[in-house]
C-alpha cells in the first residue's frame, strides 16, 4: 500500500469568495485508479474569532473615523463673559430665525450639530429617491444591515449615507416599486453610488436593481445648505491576533491623543488652539478651520440655527468654548460580551469647589441635562471592521431639511438645514439617568430634585450588537464540502427543511484544541473508494459549511484553514 497527501490551505487559494469558501488547484495532478481510497485526513479550522476571545486581524487595516460634534444648548454661555456684559450687543449665542419666548436667554436644551454653509452650482443634482429590492420575493429574508451610499458633496470632498436595511422576507417588499427611501441631499452630478454591494448581495439584496431618482428640474446655483462639520480619525492597525479588551485599548490611546491633527498651544490670534483632534475642538478653531464658509450649529430636527458671534469678541476675549468629546473611549464590557463606545461626549462637571468638578447631570430651568457636548459618526470604515466589533448601525446620517431665513444677517442669506436622528446609546454617549436621579442626596431626601447638579460618573455607553461568546450556528459540527468530481451522499429532511448534499467528505466536531482551532484527525471523515476508470484530481472547490449549509460568518471564521486529504492505493504512485 501506498499513500499521498494532499493540502487544501486556504492561504494558497488560486481563488476565494469569502472566508471558508476557497478553490485549490494542484500544481501536480493525481490520478485515482480503481481501488484507490480518498478520505480526509486532517483538518484545521480557523475559529479563533469564533470562540469570542479573540479577533483575527488578516493584514493592516486602515481605520477611518469621520466624526460630527454637537453642543447642547443649555441656559449657560447665552451672554457673554465680563467685561462685556453691559455692551451694546452682549448674546454670545445668537439665533435664526429669531427665538420665540425666552430661547435666548435660557436655551431649549435640544441638539445642536456644527455645520458650515455651502453653496449649488448649475451642476448640482438632488436626489428625490432611491429604491431597494430582494434577491427573492419570497420567504427568504434579506436585510439586517446598514446600505451605505457615497456622492460628490456640494462643498467638495465625498459625502456618505447610511440607510438601514431591516430583516424580513422579501414577501413583504412590493413587487414593482421595492423599498422607497426618499433622502434628501444635494449633490454634484449624480453621483449616488453604494459602496457594499457584496454585503447586500449576501444579505439577499438585488444590487441590480438599485433605482436612483433625481428630481427633474435641479436646484439651482446659489442655494445655500447646512453641511454637518466631521473631520476624521485615522490608525493603521496592524496585522495580529487580538483579545477585544487589547483592542479596544489600542484604539482608545490613538483617539485621545490631544495633537493627532496637527500642534497645539493656546494663541487663538494666530489660530493655535490648546487641542487639535477630531473629537474635540473649539468654537474659534472650528470657523478657522471652515476656510472662509460660514460657520454655526443646527438644532438637530432642521428647526433652529445658533451661531457663536462675533468671531473676533470670541478670540480676544476668552470667550472660546469647548466643542465634541473630552473623554473618548471603546472598550470591551465584560458583563455584556460587547464591545462599546462607553463614553464619547463632554460631561457636565458639578460640585466644583475650584478646580475638583466631576461629571455629572443638572437640572436646568426644570429639564435634565445629560452632557455638555459631545460626538456622533457619519462613517466608520472598513465596514467589514467595524461589523467584526459589532458596530453596523451606529451612522448618523444628516439629510437636508427646510429652508430657513436669515436673520439681520447673522447667516449671511437663507440656508436649507439638515437633520440628524441621534439617539442617545444609540449613536451618542450621554451621563445615565436613573430612578435615583432625582432624589436629593440629603436631609431632604423626599422632596424631588428640583434644581441643581447631580454628580454621577455613571455613562449610557453604545454598544456592538456582536455577543463575543462561544455561540456556534453549527449545531457542534461543520461540515466539509470539497467539489472535486467524488460524490457523497449526505441525506437530510425533504425540501426546504434539511440539507442535503452530495459533496460532503467530513464532520468535524467543534472540539477547540490548543490556540482555539477547530481540529480533526480524520475520525469524522467520510471515506470514498474509486470504482472504474481512472480520473484525474487537479481542482478542489471547498467550502466550511455550518449544520444548515450555510458558510460562516466571517465573524465566525477566520482564513487560516488547511484540510488534509489522503489517497491510499494498491499500488505505488
């Protein structure tokens, strides 16, 4: 007897179409006579992500981060400080259209996101709407992602989209129409485009059929719009094995760095400000950094414009303020198995007898106040990352809303706002209200809180939807599918409900052996003995497959599979 190995290493692939689903092609053809045995071997699985102690990271990957700020207008800072209190004009905070009722003098204690004005050209498009099909109308379903779109934006640069797709059959999209989504966003040239047409694809999304819908008669030149204000965080995260707590760590220390952008000092006549980051910056920094466009913030529903002015009294005055995140930081939660951003705002800081503040909630004319300020991201890339740490609906996406008018020209004519949906935990951190938060600390413990701060450290974080746990869709097993002119049979349930095959060559059981690989030393292989003719084995199509048929998840998965074949003959090869 005789015998001869044959690897199947999804590194030396000729061609793959995702993690665990790979094609070998032998460099040196072997010939199976009649009376030859194929069977497996030995297999080697890659499910080091899989047992939620680990991510696999193939090759460097670059981290991008664009990141919004927003103010909450508060009571504080509507004036400004001595000695210009008793000057002719003395609201730091200045409002369009002209504030109802007493706005001004006490704030709304709403959102308000930074922006800067752009303006159409003859070349600008808007988009009336867009619609999304299924693969299937039947009861298959598609969906559970975020779609995500890229165009030219008006003010240059590429603006980004994220429209979330829900999980349900395709029976319920109408057969002629789809799923209508009607965004509205000025752009230049149509240039609409989305950018994870794999993932939709494998989500059960026809990216044959996007229909893109521009309005017929275009906008116009000389339109002004509201443009939320993001700059970008950036890191190249090497190539590695990591724990989520290790990660999150890296990642952390890069966002706090105070001078990630650029130098740092404290001379805002010559534009050098104490912080250069894009998570936190300042009112003064934020219109230098604007180049010449107008600068202010939207009240995130599309309703309100505030504006910091003027910009001089702000710089000569110290009258700057604060603007994003104070404390960034994505963490792995050990209770929840998650990852999270635990914290990505400025707090209120309370009881301060000096310079010992700490963070906390107040209560502002009768309204609770969760923060000060704080972040909110209009794109997270790679996508495939940030969906390994369970970040895939966490986008804000501002749209364009109403035209609002200016006001003794503070915003120099009128400007379309946008709007923002941001949800606190879900696309913002804010200070954690509780039952307790309004009970008094004191001997006045039955009364309710009505007035005043309340120091608590407590944050409501956003966390991943990915469980970092020992969870296999498998059932205990997977099954090795090898395409290579041998047929097996694997009998299941009729139809729909089981799975069946006839290129099924081993069960590997989900036993984890040193390094968290899946391991197999051929007791589940499923032997084939050849009958007739000789044949030629030369191109290996193989695919891990979950109990159901389905290849992993690439979360679930990694790319560092090798499955050993043996061929046992008769006589010498």
């Amino acid at each position: 007897m005789s015998s001869k190995i044959i690897k199947l290493r999804e590194a030396e692939s000729t061609s793959k179409s995702q993690n665990a689903n790979f094609k070998i092609v032998l460099d040196k053809p072997v010939t199976l006579n009649d009376g030859d045995e194929v069977k497996v071997n030995s297999v080697f699985l890659d499910t080091i992500s899989a047992s939620g102690d680990f991510i696999e990271i193939e090759k460097d990957v670059l981290i991008e981060i664009d990141v919004g700020k927003y103010i909450i207008n508060d009571s504080v800072d509507q004036k400004y400080s001595p000695p210009l209190l008793n000057a002719a004009t003395t609201q730091l905070r200045k409002y369009a259209p002209a504030p109802t009722g007493t706005l001004a003098t006490i704030g709304d204690a709403d959102i308000y996101i930074a922006c800067n004005k752009d303006t159409t050209d003859g070349s600008t498009e808007e988009l009336e709407s867009f619609s999304v099909f299924p693969q299937h109308f039947g009861l298959h379903t598609c969906g559970g992602f975020d779609l995500q779109f890229t165009y030219d934006k008006v003010g240059g640069g590429r603006g980004f989209f994220h429209q979330r797709i829900v999980s349900e059959p395709g029976s319920d999209y109408p057969r002629r129409k789809g799923k209508v989504f009607k965004p509205k966003i000025f752009m230049q040239e149509k240039s609409f485009t989305c950018t994870n047409t794999a993932e939709a694809k494998s989500l059960g999304i026809d990216v044959g059929r996007f229909n893109f819908k521009y309005k017929d008669v275009k906008p116009g030149s000389g339109i002004g719009i509201a443009s939320a204000d993001t700059e970008t965080f950036t890191y190249n995260l090497p190539a590695g094995v990591y724990s989520p707590t290790q990660l999150g760590e890296i990642i952390t220390d890069e966002m706090t760095k105070i001078d990630a952008l650029g130098p740092i000092g404290n001379q805002l006549n010559s534009d050098v400000y104490p912080v250069n980051s894009a998570f936190l910056t300042t009112v003064a920094q934020l219109y230098a950094k604007a180049g010449g466009r107008t600068s202010f913030f939207c009240k995130n529903d599309g309703t309100q414009f505030l504006k910091y002015d003027p910009i001089g009294v702000i710089k000569s005055n110290d009258n700057d303020r604060f603007i994003g995140a104070s404390e960034v930081a994505l963490q792995y939660d050990q209770d929840h198995k998650k990852m999270s951003f635990s914290i990505l705002h400025m707090p209120q800081y309370v009881n301060d007898t000096g310079n010992n503040g700490v963070p906390g909630l107040k209560y502002d004319n009768n309204r609770l106040i969760d923060s000060y300020s704080g972040c909110f991201f209009t794109r997270l890339s790679p996508p495939d990352f940030w969906t390994t740490l369970g970040f895939s609906n966490v986008v804000a996406s501002p749209v364009l809303d109403n035209v609002i008018q200016d006001v003794g020209g503070l915003m120099g004519g009128a400007i379309t706002s946008l709007s923002v949906g941001i949800g606190k935990g879900e696309n913002r951190t804010a200070g954690f209200e509780s039952l307790d938060t309004p009970v008094q600390k004191n001997a006045s413990f039955r009364q309710p809180h009505p007035v005043g701060d309340i120091a608590t450290s407590a944050t409501l974080p956003i966390f991943g939807e990915r469980v970092f746990s020992n969870d296999f869709n498998s059932e205990g097993y997977y099954l090795i599918e090898i395409d290579c002119g041998i047929a097996q049979d694997l009998i299941g349930a009729n139809g729909n409900i089981g799975f069946n095959s006839t290129k099924i060559h081993s069960i590997v059981s989900n036993y984890f052996s040193q390094g968290n690989f899946t391991s197999d030393q051929g007791a589940g292989s499923l032997g084939y003995v050849h009958k007739g003719a000789p044949i030629l084995l030369s191109n290996f199509n193989i695919r891990i497959l979950q109990a159901n048929g389905e290849v992993p998840d690439p979360i679930q998965i990694g790319v560092l599979n090798t499955i050993f074949l043996e061929v046992i003959s008769k006589n010498p090869f």
